[in-house]
C-alpha cells in the first residue's frame, strides 16, 4: 500500500498544500504533481461550443502570448494530445515541403524530433554533440555558413533525458544572423525558465500543459509568428495536427476545430492562475531553483554523482549516475521509494546507468528533503554502502 505523503515527507513549515490523501509526490518531468486547486478545477463539465468555455480558450492563448513577451507578433496555437503530437504538428507545419532543417541533437528528444522528420519525409542534416554536452553556437555558425540551404534550425531547450539546459538566446542570435528560422522544443522549461520573444528571436516554440505550468495532461501548444502561421498554410501532412488551420478556424470561430480535452484546458487556465500568482517565471524558476538545490546537495551528501556538472544542469529535472554497489537495483530501489509516497524516475540515456529526479511540479524544498530521507532509509534497507557510480568519467560528473 503507498504511504501518504503527508505523513512521510511534508513539514508543518512547507509553503504548499500537501496532495489529495494517498497520493504520491511525482519527482518526474511530467505528468507531476498537481495542486488541489487544479484539480478542483476538473470537476465541472463543459460544453465545448459554449461561449463560457471558449472564453477560457481565448484566456489561455492570451496569457501563454503575454508569459513569451511575444506581443502582437505572435500567436498562441493550442493542439489536442502530448507534447509529442505538438511537436509533431510544428515541425510539419512551419518546415517548408522543399526545406532543410539542421537539427541540434544532444538527447532523445531531439532524436525523436529527427525521427518526426524521417516520417514526414522532409530534408534535414543533424549535428549530434553526445547526451550531455550542449551544442556550440560556433558550431552552428560554421553549420549555417557551409550550407547555405538550410531554411529552419530546431533545438530542444532542456533535454529532459538527461536536464541540461541548452543555449538558445546564443543559438537564435546565429539562427537570425543567417536569415534562418529558429524551432524551439520548450517543452521541460517554459513556464520556469525564462524565453522572451523580444531577446531570443524564435519562429516556433512549443511547450505542453503538463509541465512547469504545472496543468494535466492533454494538450500542448505552439506560441509562433503570426508571419509564421500564415506561411504555414498547405504545409502540413495532416488534417488534425494543422497547426494552420487550427489557428484559422480557433480566430474565427473561437472553437477549437475537434473535440478538445474541455477538462484538461480548464486545469490549465486555473494552473496559469497559480503560475501569475506565484510571480510568473521568476517566482516558478526561484521555487524549482531551490527545490534543485537541496536535492543535489542531500544526493552528493549520499555519495551520489550527477550526470551533469553545476553550469550544465536546469532547475528542472536532474539525472543522478546509479550507484555501482552491487547491492543496489533500480527496481528495487523505484519500488520501495513509491511504497513511501515518492515516485522517481528512469534514465533515457544509452551510454550509462542512471535515474532522474524532478524538480518540477506542486512541490517545495520541504518534499525535496524528505525524498533524500526516504532514499536513505531504502539504501540502509538494500544495504548500499557506496553510491558513487562505476565509471563517473564518462560524463564528466560532478560529485
């Protein structure tokens, strides 16, 4: 039977309401802990043509438009699905059918990026710098100068695989410099780490409610130039992922073109709500930043490496090297932490052995120190006495 939380890990001083009763803390990259108001906000049904819930659809573009600083300029298009079928929908949407794209790839995300465009059949070159290393904005210089057909350039702003936090305002600078367009997948960091359309010149952004806006999920969407979104007529493969013709029809008739996730969007107008209150960007990146904080120290206190060193990682979510103590085995491990109201989450990466934690979600520094006791009653229990990894050299990690 899981543990409640509330018992296991909240103090009397945490800053936020501990989750509904028996439900665990979510120390992943999404779908996360949510708050009570959020899901209050799921109880009412909604007729998906009244003008009640159009208000709200109206409400969301608007805000997501305002957290980019995007203006007049720009537009927000919300799509139905994951953050996948979003980022599905931009790329076939904004990359010409005779177009190249460069696609900057330091993780799964970008890798399934590329894949999108394998089944799109569309033109792209790839420029691959391993699973933890960001790619060089001089590198791409030297990428755009050689190859003067590239049209689009995408990059992924926090590869969720492994938590490293990507370069973009230094990526667009060059992108813009070369008259190229920029495709940013924010998906892991938007909402808490900050993109400003007037300082980071992107074309495309997409992002997903279900993450550092902390809504459920069910819908992701795409905040671009409205230029962007006309050009983007007759470019897409697909009638539902037209991110054009969503766009068209949601202008003029407010109405979201097939059944829309009603329940999921209302969650989200309400988790925009919390986000403004909380101090937008600023205050959700200053509680993730602290929630980052207090995990890596109690984790290297333990004798863990992460994967990443200090400059490379977000605020976000953080990959940890498993420990090479033969007592120690993940699923034991994952098992007996969920037993206790916590549930982490596995590494995405080829070359090592690891497991991440979030840092995202309805929790503060109070659910992070918890979870670091939590581990070090599970470790005691499988008798691991050494958490430091076989070989830390391969990524170059910090202790």
């Amino acid at each position: 039977m899981t543990a409640n939380p509330t018992e296991a890990s909240a103090t009397p001083s945490s800053s936020l309401a501990a989750p509904a009763e028996g439900e665990p803390y979510l120390l992943t990259p999404g779908p996360l802990t949510t708050s009570i108001r959020t899901k209050r906000a799921m109880l009412r049904d909604w007729g998906s043509r009244d003008n009640a819930f159009r208000d709200i659809t109206e409400d969301i573009r608007r805000r997501l438009v305002a957290m980019a600083n995007g203006g007049d300029d720009y537009d927000c298009v919300p799509m139905q699905g994951s953050g996948t079928f979003s980022v599905e929908a931009a790329l076939a949407s904004f990359i010409p059918r005779e177009g190249k794209a460069l696609m900057l790839i330091n993780g799964a995300y970008g890798e399934r990026a590329a894949k999108i465009l394998d089944y799109l059949g569309r033109n792209y070159i790839t420029h691959h710098t391993g699973e933890y290393e960001p790619p060089a904005p001089e590198e791409v210089d030297q990428i755009l100068s050689h190859d003067k057909d590239i049209t689009d350039v995408f990059v992924v702003h926090c590869e969720t695989s492994s938590g490293v936090l990507n370069p973009v305002k230094e990526i667009a600078d060059i992108v813009a410099r070369h008259n190229c367009r920029l495709i940013i997948d924010s998906m892991s960091a938007f909402g808490a780490i900050d993109l400003n359309a007037r300082e980071v010149p992107f074309e495309v952004m997409v992002s997903s409610a279900n993450k550092c806006i902390e809504g459920v999920p069910g819908f992701g969407f795409i905040v671009a130039r409205k230029d962007a979104l006309e050009r983007a007529e007759g470019n897409s493969h697909s009638l539902s992922l037209d991110v054009h013709d969503q766009w068209v029809n949601m202008n003029k008739t407010r109405q979201w073109r097939f059944t829309p996730p009603t329940h999921t969007i209302a969650a989200f107008r309400e988790a925009l709500l919390q986000h403004e209150e909380e101090g937008g960007v600023a205050g959700r990146n200053a509680r993730y930043s602290r929630n980052h904080q207090v995990l890596v120290e109690g984790m290297r206190e333990m004798g863990f490496h992460t994967l990443l060193r200090d400059e490379q990682m977000a605020p976000v979510i953080t990959t940890f090297y498993s420990p090479a103590d033969p007592n120690f085995h993940f699923e034991s491990f994952y098992d007996a932490l969920a037993e206790r109201g916590y549930v982490i989450y596995p590494g995405k990466l080829t070359e090592a052995e690891t497991f991440r934690l979030g840092c995202i979600g309805y929790l503060d520094e109070h659910v992070m120190r918890g979870l670091v006791q939590a581990m070090r009653a599970v470790l005691d229990a499988m008798g691991v006495t050494d958490c430091s990894p076989e070989s830390p050299a391969i990524a170059g990690a910090a202790e």
